[in-house]
C-alpha cells in the first residue's frame, strides 16, 4: 500500500472524516478534501496516535471506576443491613449507586431502602455528577443530520436518467421498484452512509427557477458528462448554473465502459472552466461511471455521503416547519397536487400550508414510493393533495396553526406585495446598491452568445485584459448561437448581462428577458461589444478622480466692482485657465485662498478659457486679492485603468 485515501483510512481505523482531518492537520499535511490521497508513513503515523489515544482514553476509563467500585461496594453493605425501613416493596439486596441518587435529591420517591442509608461523600459526588450530566446529554446532540438533497444534470442523452434509475433499482427499497415515481419527482436511496434523496428535475432551468425565488433545494450538484462526448452546450450552462447556486459540484464521467470512451479528455477539458479535478491537484471531485453496468456507481455515492458529511447538513424535525414546492400539477381524479420538499419541521397530515398568497389543508400525503403517510420529517420529498390552485415550484411553504392565522398571513403578504411595488415605482436605487459596499472587489457578470467558436473565445481573451485589481469580470456562460430561455433565467439570478456578437435573441426570449428585467445587447462590431463592457465596468466600480494641473496667472492689477466685488486683473503665464475650474491664491510662499474661479473676462466679454499669453479678469469671490499674487488653476479628472 503506497497511497490510501483520507476517507478510507478513516473508516478502516473507525473514526469520523472531522476527526482524520484535525491529526492531518496538527501533523501539517497537506490535503484538498477527504477524498485526496496520503503517503503510507503518514498512515502508520496516523495509527500510531490513534493507538495511544486509545490507550489513554482505555487507562482512564479502567483505572477511574475501579476505587468507586470498592468505595460503593464497602458502603452499601452497613447500609443494606438494616431492611425494616422498606415498607413499600422488598428491597433487592444489590446495593446500586442509582436508586440512592434520586432519594437523596427529595424525600417523596420512598420505595428505595438504599435512600435510608447514610451515603459516604464519594457516593454523594458519582450521583451528583450522574445527576448533573442527565440534562446536558441532550442538549451535546443539538440539531440532528440530515440526508442530502441531490440533483442531477448535465447535457442530453449523457446519461442522466439511465444513472438514476441505476441508482434507484439497486438502493430503493423493494416496494418502490419499477422505475422512477414521475408524479414525486423525486426518490431516496439507502447507502452504507445513510440516506440519499435524490431529485429528479426537468433540467437546469428548472433548477435556476427554483433558485430564483430564494430557495436552495439541491444541497449538493451532480454533472453527468458522457466520456465519448466530453463537454456540450448543456453541460456549459449546467456546470454555470451550479456555480450559481454556489452548492458543491461533484462530475460524474458516464459511459466509460464504451469502447470509444476517454476520461482524460474530459478532466482536461475541464480545466478549460478553472475546473482542476483532484488527479491534477485541483479540488473537483470527478468520479467515472457506468449507468449500465454500475462501475463507480457506489464510488459517487460514497462521494455524495462524503460531501454531505463535510457540509455538515442539519435540520430540526421539532422546529418549526418550512419547505419548498418542487412541482404542482392538476391531476384529473385528485385534483391539485404539489410536491412539497420539506426543509425544516415535520409536515402533519391536517396542517394548514401557506405558499406566496394561497393556503391550503393537507387532506394527503403520499411519498416517493406511492404509499400514504401521515407524516414528513426534514429532507423528505412529499406530494399533498389539499391546495385549491396550483403552486408555483420554487415558492417557499410556511406552516400556520389554523385557517384564521393562515388567511391572516395571506393577506399581510398581498399588502407587503403592494407596498413594494410602490416603491419600486417611486424609489431608485441608492448608491451602495448600484456599485456594492466600499472597499470591496466588483464582480461585472456576463454572458456570452456569438456566432462561432472563433468569436467567443476572441471576447473572451480581450474580456480577460479588462480584469483589474477593483473589478473582476465573470462570464458566467459562453456558447454558439442565439440566447435561450435558460441563458434569462441564469441571467435573472446572476444579476447578469447577456452579451451578442452577431447573433440577436428570439421574440419569445426578448419578452422574457423584459418581464425579468435582463438586457440582452447585440452588436455586429466587436469594438462596440468591448465599448459596452468598459460601460458596464464603469457603472460596477467607483470612479478614482485625480487634481490635473491646468495654468497660473500673475495679479497686475485689482479692481473694485460694485457688484462682482474686487476682479484680478492678470496675465496668464503657464497653461490655461478656466471658468468653475479650481483656485489656488499663493502670496509669497503661503497659500491664502482656495477656491473657484467663478468668472473669467476678456475684456467685457465672458469667456470659458483664457490660453497662456493673455490678459484676463478673473473674479474668485474672494474681496482680498492683492496685486503680486500668483493664481494656479486646477481641475478633477476621471481616472481610467489601463
């Protein structure tokens, strides 16, 4: 054995992925996740410590009880002697410490005969700290796990489906066999690791709708990528769509048992999106699988498990209850269903459901399997039958106690809808808003649609160059061709601009792209595009501005106007100077005014600038200008990063 992985060594020692991390850790290794590899002496270290904490922890464990065993076991025997006092019930004549701690808290528990007997001070600090530890036990486990919610995606006929069912036949239980629950839309696998829910959406965009209303289902992303096919168009926009979201992203290579199949090109093609796999020291987990024959199938899960371990997921089923619409249909014999993912809480048959402005009863449930429950706990997928229209999927589910409370929620919500639609209308953004705190890097989004490969990656070189220290440009998606529906919706979430060279959007996709607020720009010259982009960088960072000398001129002469006040006769002797430009009055070495030229005259006539050579009057405001005092002018100029 030259190399083993963390999360290996961790389960053939016993111990959990956090506690490997920690010895890695103080030993100074360096890893990228659990998944990554380590020497074998650092293993045998490893052990070693490990070794000698048990030792530690099993000398303790043996040497501490052995006094309070023979100190329980001398006190006990006086005490047992005495047998009149239990009156209640026969005593049993084994002296345990835990009868004797409850009588000695309060006299209203008399059926122990221990109680009676005088206990030694040794006995009397083992049932207190029994005592003391009895509530802190619980309140050590705090909220509880829970399973991860995982969704599947990538391009067209990768595999994405033929892995779930895979997955399904061989991890679901018997009485859910037979292929995928459509009307759920979802599933949970049972693993060596624990549960997997699994949900099974119609594809990236579903999944960015989903997010666009605030909720994060999917805890963790799969990409399928065919090893024959490498990256498509789909699997661009759904590896963009999962950087979104900002939830961990794990790439399964489907197909490798194909005889034209090449894992290498795709982990290099990877590289091409600053995605560095694990092999090339990078931290993508990328995991090669078969959907038809299984190979690396139990491998991603473990991955999935790990991930999960590492983002440490956890949900209260006493809390109160929230959740997530994944889908709602109309079914013609039921009636309205909805797919419900449950977040937080437990969800009752009875209770009473508020999703955006409608509420509804739970008169149903039914889970993955088909079968009816009465109630969900945390990270479990649900279909209800009680809402009298259909819910959006992506809108958030809030419970309330009764129908009063649910219509009063209701109607609160439609008058917070009014009122910010009003403000909308009459407030603008503020500053801060606009360009983001101060002090911060200024992310420009972007997305990218041209008409060959040539010209996107030509835009995005030069988009490359325009990156600088206080701005970074992001192009969150590029691709050939005309821009989707899909590129809006990310667009939409992104806070993104949609950028075309040389090819123009659909009507359809124009309409989406207004109702959702999203510019789509089109340009036929490339100089035009990267003019846009240096409009944009602008708007998204602070403009820097710097003073830029302009010109001095020498007072010859003051004089005293009624209404403009005292007017600097003078002779401009360097540069220019112009109207509302800055003033700098020095007298001797010693500055004795600043402020701004607020009138220039050549002659009686007003002019905006005077050039070097010239005379002028230059009126400051400012009564005490004295002849000798020299006057340099100044502006404020933008800035621009090179």
């Amino acid at each position: 054995m030259s190399k083993i992985r963390i999360y290996s060594l961790a389960k053939e020692v016993g111990v959990d992925n956090h506690r490997m991390l920690e010895i890695l850790d103080g030993l100074g290794v360096q890893y990228k996740s659990v998944s990554s590899t380590i020497e074998e002496d650092t293993v045998e270290l490893i052990k070693q410590i490990l070794a000698e904490e048990g030792t530690d922890a099993t000398g303790g464990q043996v040497s501490d009880p052995t006094p309070d065993t023979e100190v329980a076991g001398e006190t006990p025997e006086p005490a047992a002697a005495p047998q009149p006092t239990p009156a209640v019930q026969t005593a049993a004549p084994t002296p345990e410490p835990a009868p004797g701690q409850m009588p000695s808290e309060g006299r209203a528990v008399p059926p122990t005969p221990t109680a009676t007997a005088p206990a030694s001070p040794a006995t009397q600090g083992a049932a207190a700290t029994q005592v003391e530890e009895r509530p802190t036990a619980p309140a050590e486990r705090e909220v509880p796990h829970r399973a991860p919610v995982v969704t599947i995606m990538g391009h067209v006929d990768h595999g994405k489906t033929s892995l779930l069912d895979y997955i399904r036949k061989t991890k679901v239980a018997a009485k859910e066999a037979g292929g995928i629950t459509q009307h759920v839309g979802a599933f949970e696998a049972q693993t060596s690791k624990g549960r997997i829910v699994f949900i099974d959406t119609p594809g990236h965009e579903a999944f960015t709708t989903i997010r666009a209303r605030g909720a994060n289902v999917a805890d963790i992303a799969i990409i399928v990528i065919a090893a024959d096919d490498s990256l498509m168009p789909q699997t661009r926009e759904a590896i963009a769509h999962a950087q979104a979201a900002k939830v961990p992203m794990i790439v399964a290579i489907n197909k490798i048992d194909l005889a034209q199949a090449d894992p290498e090109r795709v982990k290099t093609d990877l590289t091409q999106l600053n995605l560095v796999p694990e092999e090339y020291g990078g931290d993508l987990v990328v995991v090669p699988v078969s959907a038809r024959t299984g190979e690396g199938v139990e491998d991603l899960l473990e991955y999935i498990s790990l991930t999960a371990e590492l983002e440490d997921l956890r949900a209260d089923p006493k809390g109160t209850f929230s959740g997530v619409i994944i889908e709602g249909k109309v079914d013609k014999q039921a009636g309205v269903l909805a797919t419900v993912m449950v977040q937080e809480g437990t969800l009752h048959i009875g209770d009473f459901l508020v999703v955006g402005e409608r509420y509804g009863k739970i008169k149903a449930m039914t889970d993955t399997g088909g079968g009816r429950i009465k109630e969900a706990g945390p990270s479990t997928p649900v279909q209800v039958l009680g809402f009298s229209d259909v819910p959006e999927s992506g809108e958030k589910v809030v419970s309330a106690k009764n129908e009063h409370a649910a219509r009063e929620l209701v109607d609160a919500r439609a008058g917070q809808r009014r009122d910010a639609e009003n403000a909308r209308v009459r407030n603008r953004l503020t500053l801060e808003e606009m360009m983001g705190p101060v002090g911060t890097v200024r992310t420009v989004n972007l997305i990218l649609r041209a008409d060959t490969q040539g010209s996107v990656e030509a835009l995005q070189g030069i988009l490359a160059r325009k990156e600088s220290e206080d701005v970074k440009i992001n192009v969150m998606f590029a691709g050939i061709g005309s821009p989707s529906e899909a590129d809006v919706l990310l667009a939409s979430t992104a806070e993104a601009t949609i950028l075309c060279f040389s090819v123009t959007a659909a009507g359809g996709v124009k309409k989406i792209a207004d109702s959702k607020g999203v510019e789509i720009k089109s340009y036929r010259i490339i100089y035009e595009l990267i003019d846009e982009v240096d409009r944009l960088i602008k708007g998204t960072s602070e403009p820097v501005f710097e003073e830029k000398y302009l010109g001095r001129a020498e007072v010859r002469m003051v004089i005293r106007h009624p209404k403009s006040g005292n007017i600097a006769g003078s002779y401009v002797t360097d540069g220019s100077l112009k109207r509302n430009s800055k003033a700098k009055v020095t007298r001797g070495r010693q500055v004795v005014y600043e402020g701004t030229i607020v009138g220039l005259k050549r002659f009686k006539d007003d002019v905006r600038e005077v050039q070097t050579g010239y005379e002028c009057g230059i009126n400051l405001d400012w009564d005490d200008v004295m002849e000798g005092d020299i006057i340099e002018a100044s502006e404020m100029v933008e800035v621009t990063s090179a």
